[in-house]
C-alpha cells in the first residue's frame, strides 16, 4: 500500500493493526501482568523473530525450512559466549584449576580459552556475529543447494538433518560449547546485572523494538519489487528464471534474511532467559517454529506474531498440566492448519472479521469511490482493464500470496 505521508499510514487499517500490536505490547501487557509474567511474554516473543523470518522465507518465496531452530541458537550462543567470558574474569573464577576461563572448560580440564572464544571479548564483535555467524551458514547452505536447484521437500529434509547434526556436535564438544547443559549462569551485561527484575522488564521494551524493527524491514520488503519476485518465484518459479531473474540468488538473500532474524531472537532469548543450551536448535524447536508460523498466517507477517505468542501461552498452560501431552497436540495443531485453514488467524481473519468492519466503518465503499475518483482524474479514457491497480490490498495477507495467482 502506498501512501504519501507516514501519518497517512498509520490512519490506514494496516498501520492501525501495527498500532494495535504496539500498544498490546508496550501498554496492555506492562500494566496487567507482573514482571515474571512479562518476562515470559518476552520469552515468546524472542520466537516470533524465527516466524516473521519464515513468513518471508516460506510463506513469500516458498522455501520450506525445517531447520531454523539452527540460527535462533547460533545467534543465541554468540550472545551467551560474551555473557559467560564477562562472568568468567580470573577473580570471579579463582578457586577454578584455570581462572579466567568459563567453569565447563574447567570442568573438562581444558586450561586455556579455545581460540574462536576470544573474539568474544568484545561486544561490537558479538553484536555483528550474532547476526553474521546465521547468516554465514544460510550462505553457505542456500549456495550449495539452491545453485544446484534443490528445494521443496528435500530442502526440508536436509535443514533437519542439519539441525540435529549441529545439536549432536554441540553436546559431544562439552568443553567447548557446555555440552547438553548449554552455557548457563549468565548474569551481567556490560556490568548490567541482568538477573533484576526491573532489568528483564527492560529488556523485554528493547525485544518489543527489535521486534517492530524486524517487523518494518520485512515489510519493506513484502512491498518491494524484491517481495514481489520473491512471491513470483514461488507461484511460477521457471517464468521467473525464463524472465532473465537469477532464482538462485533471490533464494540464498530471502534465507540469509530469514537466518538473521532468528539470530537476533536468539540473542534475545539469551538476555531475557539467562542461558542457552542445545535444546533450543534440534528438530523438535524448528519445527515448533514452523508451527508458529503457520498458525498465525505463513503469509502474514503480524499474524507470524500472534502465532508465536498463542501458541507458546498456550504451550506454557497446557504443559503444566499435561506435559506428556503436548508434543501430540502440537502436532495434531500443525495437521489441522495446514487442512483447515492454511492461511492461519490472519486467513480467517480476513475471511470474516474484515468484512464486518467494512460493514461498520464503511470503509469498503468509502475506498472504492477515492479510487475510482483518482483513475478518473489520472487515467486515459482508453485505458486497458490490465492497467487498473486491484483493490483487493489486503494488510493482513499479502494481495501478491500464490493463492491469488
């Protein structure tokens, strides 16, 4: 949707929905729940960074990844490697064999810091590596696939394999990576004490921002003529190439996108929860990810929010009580989105929540008479029906989505 001022926007239904997240996020929540509760909320939240990357990633260009649960924890580890050197100062670890090294290497007998731990020293390089280490491996992985035209199921099947070959390795490099028990015990942040609650809650505005951050970038995208390529390619991807497009590049950029973030998820996942360990990369995760994407709207980049926000209170409440229980309901979830309604929340949405709102605000009809008055004015009498824009904008579910074409 384009408009000739930011104010037009956000007095536009897609910028009063972004308006409506926003203050669901930094007004409602912050006020009614306590900091506990809202450390959770940011917990969840470190998810939807994963989801919005799918949205881009397999909603827009149709690239299935079954392994994204790989950079949420890169990004994640970078961040906790920086937090644990910080916590790892020869005074605080004294009565260690080896002071100045984290306590799991000390704990393998290691005696000095591993050579790819000293970078960490420095937090403007951990910044950079949170998102730089996720995509590096995207590039490497979209390169050696996606120039040799694998995709579809069988790119699905090889991002798993490759999440449960990373979480193998990290446990079995114990000394270096923590093993199963991840890097935990971590408590400042540039001398910040993190553990506080006012500390959480403040990290908790900072991952809200972040969040919206992502949220603009990939809609600047969708709305680009990149994000129309991209959805061109999933819906005819030989015109595509026949039309002179490099396919292969398009698709290494969108999942190096995607890569990146979920690093950033994953380092915020590392702040607001305080460790970081294997669990969160293997096969399980990544696909829980998916299913945040798909509940919410694989084609919807705010329903890829409220995805990952319902499905994980919800995990969180029905765990509690039935804990053996959950895996088979996330996956009789994920069954019935994709049977039921494949277009998620933000589908049906759409489908019946839209249209009553056009009927109250009448704004249906009010839209369609600007238009008309402006291809009047601007328009050829003889202007062919190709030529006329569709108005069938849509914030919630892309205009240019496969199932339209």
């Amino acid at each position: 949707m384009k408009s000739s001022s930011p104010m037009k926007w956000f007095v536009s239904r897609e910028g009063l929905y972004y308006l409506g997240l926003a203050a669901l996020l930094l007004v409602v929540l912050p006020l009614f729940l306590e900091p506990f509760r809202l450390n959770m909320v940011g917990k969840y939240l470190t998810y939807a960074f994963v989801a919005v990357g799918l949205v881009m990633c397999w909603g827009k260009a149709g690239i299935l990844s079954l392994g994204q649960g790989v950079f949420f924890g890169l990004g994640g580890y970078c961040m906790a490697m920086f937090l644990k050197l910080e916590a790892s100062t020869p005074e605080a670890t004294a009565i260690q064999s080896t002071p100045g090294i984290p306590d799991f290497m000390d704990w393998n007998q290691l005696t000095e810091l591993p050579w790819f731990w000293e970078p960490f020293h420095s937090f403007a390089f951990t910044l950079l590596a949170v998102i730089g280490v996720p995509m590096l491996l995207a590039f490497v992985i979209g390169f050696a696939m996606f120039t040799r035209r694998v995709g579809g199921v069988y790119f699905a099947i090889i991002t798993q394999a490759i999440a449960a070959i990373l979480t193998i390795l990290i446990i079995g490099q114990q000394g270096f990576t923590g093993g199963v028990n991840g890097i935990t015990d971590l408590q400042t942040l540039m001398g910040w004490d993190i553990r506080t609650d006012e500390a959480r809650t403040t990290l908790y505005f900072i991952c809200v921002g972040m969040l919206f951050l992502v949220l603009f970038v990939a809609r600047f995208i969708q709305n680009s003529k990149l994000g129309r390529i991209l959805v061109a390619m999933n819906a005819q991807e030989m015109r595509v190439r026949f039309s002179g497009y490099d396919v292969a590049a398009f698709k290494i950029f969108v999942f190096c996108l995607a890569a990146a973030f979920a690093g950033i998820g994953g380092a915020m996942f590392t702040l607001l929860v305080g460790f970081m360990s294997p669990s969160f990369i293997g096969i399980v995760a990544s696909i829980e990810m998916v299913i945040f994407c798909a509940l919410g709207g694989r084609l919807s980049i705010l329903g890829a929010v409220y995805g990952a926000l319902l499905v994980n209170a919800a995990k969180s409440g029905f765990s509690e009580s039935f804990p053996e229980l959950w895996p088979f309901a996330m996956g009789a979830l994920f069954i019935g989105v994709v049977l039921a309604f494949p277009n998620g929340m933000a589908g049906l949405y759409k489908s019946y929540v839209m249209p009553l709102e056009d009927r109250i605000f009448k704004r249906k009809k009010s839209v369609k008479a600007e238009m008309s008055k402006v291809k009047t004015a601007e328009q050829p009498a003889a202007a062919k029906p190709n030529d006329e824009k569709s108005d069938d904008y849509d914030p919630m579910i892309d205009s240019y989505s496969p199932e339209k074409s």
